[in-house]
C-alpha cells in the first residue's frame, strides 16, 4: 500500500483556514463580513460562539434593569437562586405527571401563599386544601379571578332566572391596565370610578353608589401602579357588608395585590385586607414584585372550593395521568416556580420582613430628601409600600418629563407620567425601591437629581446646553 501523498504547501498555508473555524478573531468573522438577517431565518448556520456575541452586543443597547426605578418587576436575586432556575428552564410546569417534584412544589407556594393571606380552613398537612394556582404574573391571575366571579354571578342570575347580558365590574380609574384587557376581552361592562386631585384611590361611597345587580365584583388594589397606596380595602368591605345587610345586592371583593401582596403581610401584618373579611372571595398577587422572583410568577388564590366554579378546571390526561388545569397558559417552565420556592425557604417570614422593612425606609429617606426640595411635592412617601411619587410644585423651570429624560443621561429610567381619570393634569414622577436598590443607590440618585436640576435651570436661562468640562488628568 503506497503512503498518503504529503500535504502541499498550498493546502498547509494559514491562508487556506477557513474564517469561521475557532482560531478567528472574535470581531473579524462573519459578525463583520456579512449582514445578519434581521427579519429573516439565516440561509446558513453560525458558530455557536458567534451567534452568542451577535446578540450578546446587541442587548447591550438595553438599559440597566437595577437602574430602571420604573418597574416593580424583580432585578436581582440570589446566585443561588439563578443556579436553580436555570436547572429548570426544561421543566414544563403543566406536566405535573411527568415532573411530580415541580408540581409537588408548585403546591406547596399556592398554600404557602394562601397562608400567608388567611385563607380560612387550610391544613397545614394538606397542600391541596388551598385554592388557588401559580400563574404567569397576576396578568393570568386577574384574568382567573376575573372570570371566577363572571361564572358565579352568571350561576346566581339564571338560578333566579334573571338576564345574565350585561355584566359590570367596579373598579378605579387607577387600575393596572390588566382589567381594561379582562373586561374588553370577556365582555364585562368596566364601571371606572373616578380620582380627583389629591385623591389617587377609590372611597367606599363611590362604590356603594357604582354597585347593581348586574355586578360581578368590586376591585379593590393594595399598591396602586400610579402612587403606590393602598385602596381602603376594610372599609369598603364594610361598606358592602351594609348594603347587604339592608336588602340590597350581595357584591363580592377581589384584592389585586399584585404590588402590595408580599409588602403589606410583613410591614403591617394587622392591617386587615386580606381574607379576614368574609367577602374577600379571591387575591392575586406577583411573585416577581415585591415576592423578589424573577418574571414571570405570579399566583391567585380564592377564599374556598365554592369560589372558583368546577366549569373553569379542564381535566387532560394527554400527558399521562389526569391533569386538572385552571390557568390560561398551558405549557410555562417551571424554573419561575422553583425561583419563588427558594425565596420562601431562603428568606421565611423573618427574611421578607427584614427587607421590606429595609426597602420601607430608603423610600421614605428618599421621600424625606425629596420633600425637602422646594421644586417637589410628595404624593405617597412609601410608607404603604416602597413606592415614592412627587410632582413639581410652582414654576420650577422644568417639567416632569422634562427631568425624566434629563435623569436618562445618569442611566436613570424614572417614569413620568399623568395620572388617572379625572386627575390628568396632574403629572408625576415615581420611584420604584426594590431589592437590589440600595440606600447607597439612594443617595447618588438625589445627587443626580440635584444636579440634573441645576442643568434644566441653565437651558432655561441661556437656552444653551450646560457646559461640560472636558475631560483632564
């Protein structure tokens, strides 16, 4: 057998190596040779590597989620934590025949959750006496709440033979936008009471005088999205409780909680919103709030079996076993729950209190800082949950929005915004203090401010930009 010919100089010279073979530099491959489809599937593959620096720079053009004080969603969280959520990115959440322990633990939050609301007849030996399902975000959460309350009032009317057309749902005008979808979506009339000036949450008299017989429910929020209060949720149950008690229509509460729902049980634990009122019928809140979960988790619980009706549990046996499901998503991973499993365990009760007290107070130092200013009036002080609101006062020179896209330069995102019906010539700016933000965060963000201001104030009077000094050793 004659010897394999030796390689010519040709094939052996470095000019013949591919360019996308691992030995090319990271920035003169492909990524800088040719256009990758934007809108389009690629007609060739792309190394691995690659495709992960193409999209890794490209979402460096995203702002910093720790500096984005408009969102309540969760930015940080334990290492830990992120090890075991990305162990069960893989896990499908539905499959509770196929991954047994995923589900075992999805339970095991739902009551957990339960508990923590006083939800009435839970044994502590027995997950499943708990109603209620982990969802994704309280976006599926309203949706299920809502329809629960849609199906039993529809029950009562035909058992008196009443027409069942025109439901109507009581809510404020400061309502996540989430309930404008679910009342558009599945037909329910939207009753908005209005807020006012000074005024950011809905009374009980303009509930008892909004309610009829074709309402399904009243609304009542722990965290507005707008300032952060907390909606008299004890008053208007009494309120309701009087109504019924003369006679009148027998309307039931659902608490949106979806921002308040993992502050208020640890902050102000006697404060009665909860479950503890006997027409509170259903709860949804947002595990990746103020639960310190990544998105998307969130949960809805009912106060009993009798409050979520047996035509909205679908039984599938597809997967292998009998599945009963309640949720409008179907497949989700289960990574978000194991995510909110490991807080729970983590942290405990002694844990959440501990940092929502924490996040309390740099809210309301922040407040403190801010009030102290004589351009800025505080809405809410983050005394309810850590949610910081002001608006300008008098002709300081600036708007809200006018400081809100000056504070960007910081790498600050700080929403202004208008508020609700019929208060939209108020406009304001809100601080959202989550875990992750700290005193420290704090107090170089009321320096940026100051500074900030100085700079509008200078645009205004020369009409120039302020000056910058050049960079020097």
């Amino acid at each position: 057998m004659s010897p394999s010919p030796e390689p010519s100089s040709a094939a052996s010279s470095p000019r013949s190596i591919p360019t996308d073979t691992h030995l090319s530099p990271a920035y003169t491959g492909r990524l800088s040779t040719q256009k990758i489809p934007a809108l389009r599937m690629p007609a060739e593959s792309m190394d691995p590597d690659a495709a992960y620096r193409f999209i890794h720079d490209e979402m460096m053009f995203d702002g910093v989620s720790r500096l984005n004080l408009a969102t309540f969603v969760t930015t940080w969280m334990d290492p830990q934590a992120e090890k075991l959520m990305a162990e069960t990115f893989d896990k499908n959440m539905i499959d509770k025949d196929e991954y047994p322990a995923t589900s075992a633990i999805e339970s095991r939050c739902v009551s957990m959750v339960a508990d923590l609301f006083n939800a009435p007849d839970l044994d502590p030996t027995d997950p499943s006496s708990a109603v209620g399902v982990s969802t994704i975000g309280s976006s599926e959460a309203v949706m299920l709440a809502g329809l629960a309350m849609k199906w039993r009032w529809r029950a009562r009317r035909r058992e008196a033979g009443a027409d069942t057309h025109r439901p109507n749902l009581v809510l404020g005008s400061n309502v996540q936008v989430v309930w404008e979808k679910f009342c558009r979506y599945f037909d329910v009339d939207a009753v908005y009471l209005p807020v006012e000036p000074g005024r950011y949450v809905i009374t009980p008299d303009q509930v008892t005088a909004a309610i009829d017989e074709n309402t399904i429910g009243v609304v009542a929020i722990l965290g507005t999205t707008f300032t952060g209060e907390l909606e008299p949720v004890a008053e208007i149950v009494a309120a309701l409780d009087e109504v019924a008690a003369n006679g009148g229509v027998d309307v039931p509460v659902h608490v949106d909680a979806a921002s308040g729902g993992f502050v208020v049980p640890f902050t102000d634990p006697g404060l009665e919103w909860d479950f503890r009122l006997e027409r509170v019928v259903s709860i949804n809140a947002s595990g990746h709030k103020y639960g310190l979960t990544y998105p998307g988790i969130g949960f809805a619980v009912w106060r009993g079996k009798e409050f979520l009706p047996e035509e909205l549990v679908f039984h599938v046996n597809y997967l292998g076993g009998d599945m009963p499901t309640f949720t409008l998503n179907f497949s989700r991973p289960g990574n978000q729950v194991i995510g909110q499993y490991y807080n729970f365990l983590r942290l405990g009760f002694e844990g959440y209190r501990s940092i929502m007290t924490c996040l309390t107070e740099t809210a309301q130092w922040l407040a403190k800082q801010l009030g102290a200013m004589s351009e800025f009036e505080i809405i809410s002080d983050g005394s309810a949950i850590p949610v910081v609101t002001f608006a300008t006062t008098g002709d300081p020179g600036f708007s809200v929005f006018d400081l809100s896209r000056a504070l960007a330069a910081f790498g600050w995102q700080v929403p202004a915004y208008t508020m609700p019906d019929n208060a939209t010539d108020v406009a304001v700016l809100r601080i959202v203090v989550r875990e992750g933000f700290s005193a420290d965060m704090a107090r170089v963000l009321c320096e940026n401010i100051t500074t900030t201001i100085a700079g509008l104030r200078q645009v205004r009077a020369s009409g120039e930009l302020p000056h910058r000094n050049h960079f020097k050793h």
